[in-house]
C-alpha cells in the first residue's frame, strides 16, 4: 500500500531524515522518500496503516502530519 503524507515543520535536509527515520519505526513500512520541497513523505506499506499510525509516529516530534491520501 502506498500513502503520502504532507508534514509540516521541515526546514532541512536533517528535518526530512528524521520524518523519514520516524516513520519508518511504524509497523508494517517498508519505504519511506521524503521530498522537502513538496513536504510529502510517500510511504510504502505491507500493511493498511492508518493517519493516526503516522502522525503517532511524529508525535514525539517537532512536526505536523497536514492530512494523508492512500
């Protein structure tokens, strides 16, 4: 399953690792590309995740997931 993700809060290159090395703890993902410049992290899935798995995954964070489309 494919989901992208805008999140909001990113500023650099090190912002967008730590989206994608936050994500990528959340059961089930198996990818995850972050574009700063879009603010959309594109995950890949085996499994069906939910918004709320996402944004649990940066709650701990210093950014917002904005919505999510599958």
């Amino acid at each position: 399953m494919k989901y992208t993700a805008i999140v909001e809060g990113m500023h650099c290159n090190g912002c967008a690792n730590s989206v994608k090395a936050a994500i990528r703890q959340v059961d089930g993902v198996q990818k995850v590309d972050v574009n700063l410049e879009s603010k959309e992290a594109v995950i890949v899935s085996k499994s069906e995740l939910s918004e709320d798995n996402i944004r649990e995954a940066l709650a701990d964070t210093t950014f917002t997931v904005e919505s999510v489309n599958s």
